[in-house]
C-alpha cells in the first residue's frame, strides 16, 4: 500500500478492530452494487471513500430529475445520462485508487452469474421483487454474502442475506407479493442516505470481518418516529434446498420454460366450470395463508412438496397455485424434474 494511500485511511486504520489489516482487506476487496439509484449512491460513495479496491457497478437507468432530491451523486447537469457512467466517473474522482467497473446494463437471468461470479460480496440496492430474487438467487448458486436493503416512504430495512451459511432472501421473503415503489408512493429525500450507510458498514464488516453483521436480522427504521427495530429469522432448510435447487435453473437461462406453462386464473375458472374432476389443485402457501384465503383444492406448502410429489396424479391435470407466482412456478419445476408423465401447471392469482 502506497505511503499516501495509508495517510488516506489513516484514521480508519487507528481504528484498533480494523488495522491495517482491515485496510488491506479492504483493498483487496471485489464488491458489486446493483443499483446506482436512491440507495447505490451513499453506498458507492462511502465504499469507495473507504479504499474497497475494486468496485462493479451496474444499472442501466437514466438520471431523472424526480431523482435529485435524493440520489445526491448527480446533478441537474446529469439529467438523461446514464447513472453508472456518471456514478463511476464521479467516483473515480473522489477516490482514484479504487478501480470502477460499469456495467451499463439490467441483471437478468442471462447475464447474473457473468456478472457476479468475479465479486466477493453483492450489494442489492434495486427496487423491485424480481431484481432481488435474482440477485438472492444468484448469489445461492455461487455461494456470495449479499447486502440488501430497501426504502419506502419514511421505512427502510437491512439485513445480510447467505453470510457462512446464514439465511437468505428466501427465508425472509419466500413470495413476491406486490407492493408500491418510491415512483407511486414516494419517498422521503434523506432515508436512503441513513439506509445506504447501514448497507456500507454492514459490507465493510464482512469484508474485514469484524463486528456482528445483520445475517439473520432485519433491521427496520423509521424515519418519522426514529424507532428501530430488529426482527430475528432463521434459515429455513426446506426453503434453501428449494432456492439452491432453483438457482441453478437460473444460471442454465437456455432451459426452455415449455415444461413450465402457466395456466391462467380465468382459464382455470372456466375449467371449474367445464370439468372439475379432471383438475387437481395443490396451494402451495402456508397453512395460515390457505385458511385464511382458500380457492379450493388441497394444501401442500412449498417446503413440504419434495416429499409429496409422488402423490401427484398422472390422470389428472395438476394445477399448482400461490398468490404471485413464485411458490407455484418453483413447484411445478420440481414436479416436471421428476418425469412426471402427466399435465401440470402453474398459476398466480387472478387481477
């Protein structure tokens, strides 16, 4: 390490728990940020002010002037350039030792394991469902700690996701259900910066492995009431043996997904009507959640399925169900890796 380097960090490494071993720890560090938005900017900002040597950044949005208020990397001059580019290039100027890659693009299932698999560390910064499953998924099949976070209205939460073996995204939030977005119902201008730091530290404790890091603990604030409060979870081994399953499925993204077809929640309602012994219905949610809100059929939770799919009948057309998708689809995967001979299906609740 550079003698100005060392000056740099000076303060950082009097720090008796970090040294310069945690220095150079993190120096030799490869972390990716998915997303420069709300939450990527005080991440990246401080990551780098931090000396993390090697730094990916991806998205493929566009600053928008609706993102000033908080995002505060850009300025108005950067409206309509693209967020990575400038992010980077910005960056680049505040810390010219750190190295920045961008990748101007979206994460989907063709180009995730590309993209992470040189890291040592996934930072999730995106604000929609199916981003973070992937990421979380992405980072089971090749075994990379992720730190996530997210921001609504005056609410965010932390937590660390696949850390030595801890629990996922997964076990936390084993369904997408949908919900708003900062663009529908906003977001107060400071919250990312108080939850995007949270996100920095928590990455620069698992780097330099010091500290209790969030794995199996979500942290919520509240802006508006400065309450926080934390909510322990465990890892779910039915949920992980699932997720590890089908992220591997994800990195293969040239498997076709004919095997996999959807049935439509009207088209299944038509068929109720038509030949209602013909269709075995199986709601793959929780027990509660089948009490609670039933369409009928029978109740085979996601976790118990494996040990069930022989009882699945090839005579019949098996319908596999849960409220967003994700559960029914993950099952009618597994039933079809059985051979199974019959038809089968999956489906999400109806709009």
């Amino acid at each position: 390490m550079e003698p100005l380097e060392r000056r740099r960090y000076s303060r950082q490494i009097l720090l008796p728990e970090m040294g310069l071993a945690g220095q150079t720890r993190l120096r030799s560090a490869r972390v990716l940020v998915i997303g420069a938005g709300g939450l990527g900017c005080p991440v990246l900002q401080y990551l780098a002010a931090a000396g993390v040597g090697t730094i990916g950044i991806v998205d493929d949005d566009v600053v928008d002037i609706t993102n000033l208020h908080r995002q505060i990397l850009y300025t108005a001059e950067d409206v309509g350039k693209g967020k990575a580019e400038v992010a980077g290039k910005k960056l680049a100027v505040l810390n010219p030792f750190v190295e920045f890659n961008i990748v101007p693009e979206r994460l989907t299932a063709e180009n995730a394991a590309d993209i992470v698999k040189d890291y040592d560390l996934v930072i999730d910064g995106s604000d929609n469902f199916p981003t973070r499953y992937l990421a979380n998924d992405t980072c089971v099949a090749l075994d990379k700690p992720m730190v996530f976070g997210s921001i609504l209205r005056f609410e965010g939460q932390v937590s660390v996701f696949n850390y030595k073996g801890g629990p996922t995204y997964r076990c936390l939030f084993p369904d997408a259900e949908e919900g708003d977005n900062c663009a529908e119902a906003g977001v107060i201008g400071i919250l990312p910066g108080m939850i995007g730091t949270y996100m920095a530290n928590e990455a620069i404790k698992i780097i330099c492995e010091i500290g209790e890091p969030l794995s199996g603990k979500l942290m919520v604030l509240n802006a508006l009431t400065n309450n926080i409060s934390f909510f322990q979870f465990a890892r779910n081994p039915h949920i992980n043996a699932l997720e590890q399953d089908d992220a591997k499925l994800r990195m293969k993204p040239l498997i076709a997904e004919i095997d996999l077809p959807e049935m439509l929640f009207e088209d299944w309602e038509k068929l109720q009507e038509t030949g209602p012994d013909q269709i075995f219905l199986v709601d793959v949610r929780e027990d509660y959640e089948f009490e609670a809100d039933s369409i009928g059929g029978i109740n085979i939770p996601l976790s118990e399925l494996p040990e069930n799919l022989t009882t699945m009948p090839a005579d019949k057309t098996v319908v596999f169900y849960c409220r967003s998708g994700i559960r029914s689809k993950t099952a009618a995967r597994l039933l079809s890796k059985t051979g199974f001979e019959g038809r089968s299906f999956w489906m999400k609740e109806g709009d």
